[in-house]
C-alpha cells in the first residue's frame, strides 16, 4: 500500500497545462482526465464493460449521500467496499455528500457538529458530520475521498461566504483528525483531498487556497464553481486558485463543465474533471462531438445515415449512425439513452486524451483555440 502520488511528465510553456501520472494502489491515471459520475454506483445507463473498453475510463466517482442511503453501508462493507460491490477494479473517487445534501435546502440543518437532513426516499432524519463523513467514505471504500465541506450557493453576499469558508476549514480540521486516526479498509489505501471554498471572492480563495495547502495533502478540490456564476468569472477564480495551490500536486475542479470549459480549466493548471453534463445531456439528447454540439431531436438528423461522430475513437460513435439514434430516442427505447450517454463520455476521454498529447508535444495553446471555437458551435 502506498499513498497516491503524483508524477509531473510535461508543461506547457504559453500557458499553465500540464501532463501528468496519478499513481493509486487501483492503478494508475494519466493527466488530465475527465471523470464519470457514477452517483449510486453507477454511471448512469452505461455498463462497467463500456466505461474500460468504449469510454476508455480511469477513474469513476461515488456519491458518498446516495449511497449511505442506498444500497447502505452494510451492503457495501459486507461486499469488501464498492470496487468488489459493482466489478469496477481501477481508481474510484468518493465525494463528500455535501453537494447533495446542501442542495436540499428546505429539509436541512447546518450546524457547527454537522448537518441534519431528510433522506430524499422515506424522510427520515440524518446527521452528517466531518467525522461520519470520512467513516462512510472509508467504508464505500474510495481511493480518493474528500473533505466535507459548504457548498455556499450564486449568488452569496461576502459576509455569507466568509463565514462558510471558515466553517468548511473547521470541518477540514475535523476530517483530517479523524481521518488520520483511522486506518484504511479493505487492504489499499485510501486519499484524502481538501476543497478550496470562497464562491467567487478572490480574497477568500486566496485565504482558503492557505488553509488547503498548510495540510500537505497528497491533492487538492476547488468546489463551488460552476453554480450558476458566469463563466468568465468561473475562470478567474480558477486561475488564482491554480496560482495559489501547491504545484506538486493535482488539482480538482470539481463539477465541471463543458468541453470548452475543461479546455480552458487545463490551460489553467487543472489536473481532474468530473461532471454529469455528458450523460445528462445524452439522455436529453444533446451530443457533444468533435465538430460541434448536436441536438439529435432535431428533423435535420432524421436522413443522416452518417455515424454519429467518426473523428473520434469509440466503437458506438463510430458504429451507429445520427438517423438511428435519433429514432430510439424518439421511440423512448433504453438503448437510445446507453448509446447517447457512451458517446458523450468517449468523446471527453478522447478530448482529454488529445489535451494531453498535445501538451506534451508543446503546441497547446494554438490546438486550444481552434478546438473551443468548433466545439462551441451548434450543428
């Protein structure tokens, strides 16, 4: 057992990008990478056979508040933790369930011990603490789990966000007490990462960027973006989030976003991605391809025998055609949302992918620019 590390492999010199090496005891994870959600131990509609062979994934995330409640922490624990409980045998992160449970705002509490909050299935009431927190994530079993943590919401005055700021730093204390008084389970170890708070008040980030980095952590999350703030202002907090977290280590920006967002993050130091944008979107049948996005409900499609996006390398994408997807949504058929939903994700392995060669190779920038501009167009 070894903690995570790091391995810096190539910078960009026009810009901050960067190509790296995570190295877990579930294997390793090449920089930068895009994450799929998989909330209750699955990403939604698409099999764990899919994610290694079409999707090429590396790293899937569990939600720590869906799966608390269900399938429970007697299920998993009795299974040897949630790599064993789904067949999913490479890295898994955990996030804290603060998102989740800040987001019930009508049927929660937050205190200084924690929040008490309503389960969204039968009602009945749950407390969640710093403490609980890193014991249910150590349970479920993650490679890298987070710090519990506010999420305060977009907009929020100064005052607001100053005082959540401070308690998410007690509860990072808290966590990281009680997480290093506390062995790893299951026989590998487990990672803790912190999360930069602060909304989208560049002083407070800075203040909160300090507080993560005095605690030396193997990686670091910056949260709270992508809430509904404008994405300009997403960017600036970004930067001088990447400027003031330590260098060694990788950066997670968690919940984000588009595809051109995550080529602007990568331009600015970000080293991780998650989202649930590729297949929420797929199942509402928007596609993101390489020459531009495509609502696949439109007439426009309904002739098009061409594949669903051949410039990319996926089977499903390359396999079946624009026409026929857009009949098995039409039709509700359960395939529709799978083939959607793979696409998505493959097309940002392979965005993530090709960000990295290109790193790599010394021409980012240039490469940058030309792709936000196509992808960003509508089809």
């Amino acid at each position: 057992m070894a903690a995570l590390q790091f391995e810096l492999l190539g910078r960009c010199p026009e810009s901050a990008a960067r190509a790296g090496t995570i190295y877990t005891d579930h294997g390793e994870i090449a920089t930068p990478i895009f994450m799929p959600v998989g909330t209750v131990g699955s990403v939604k509609a698409v099999t764990q056979q899919q994610l290694m062979q079409d999707v090429r994934a590396q790293i899937i995330l569990g939600n720590t508040y869906h799966l608390y409640l269900r399938p429970g922490l007697e299920v998993l624990e009795n299974a040897g933790g949630l790599h064993l409980f789904n067949g999913w045998h490479r890295p898994i992160l955990t996030d804290s369930g603060g998102y989740q449970v800040f987001s019930l705002s009508g049927t929660r509490k937050i205190k200084e011990e924690g929040v008490v909050f309503q389960s969204h299935i039968d009602g009945s009431k749950h407390l969640f603490s710093p403490e609980k927190v890193m014991d249910i994530q150590r349970v479920i079993g993650g490679d890298i789990i987070m710090a519990f943590d506010e999420c305060p919401p977009y907009p929020s005055e100064y005052a607001y966000a100053e005082k959540s700021m401070h308690l998410t730093h007690r509860w990072l204390d808290r966590c990281w007490e009680h997480f290093h008084a506390t062995p790893d389970k299951y026989g590998y170890t487990q990672n803790l990462f912190p999360i930069v708070q602060g909304s989208v008040f560049s002083d407070l980030r800075k203040r909160s960027c300090e507080h993560i980095a005095s605690k030396g952590a193997v990686g670091n999350a910056i949260g709270g973006l992508s809430v509904g703030e404008p994405e300009q202002e997403m960017y600036d907090i970004c930067q001088a989030c990447c400027e003031a977290l330590p260098d060694e280590r990788p950066r997670y920006l968690m919940g984000v976003g588009t595809p051109w967002n995550i080529l602007e993050c990568i331009a600015l130091g970000v080293d991780m991605f998650d989202c649930v944008l590729p297949t929420r979107n797929g199942r509402n049948a928007m596609l993101f391809t390489s020459k531009g996005v495509i609502n696949i409900d439109n007439k426009k499609w309904e002739l098009d025998y061409s594949p669903i996006d051949d410039g990319i390398d996926s089977e499903p994408s390359n396999y079946y055609s624009k026409a026929y997807l857009r009949h098995l949504l039409k039709a509700k058929e359960i395939l529709g949302l799978t083939i959607a939903s793979v696409h998505n994700l493959a097309f940002y392995l392979h965005l993530v992918r090709e960000a990295r060669a290109h790193i790599l190779a010394g021409d980012f920038p240039a490469w940058k620019r030309g792709q936000v501009e196509i992808l960003k167009q509508r089809l």
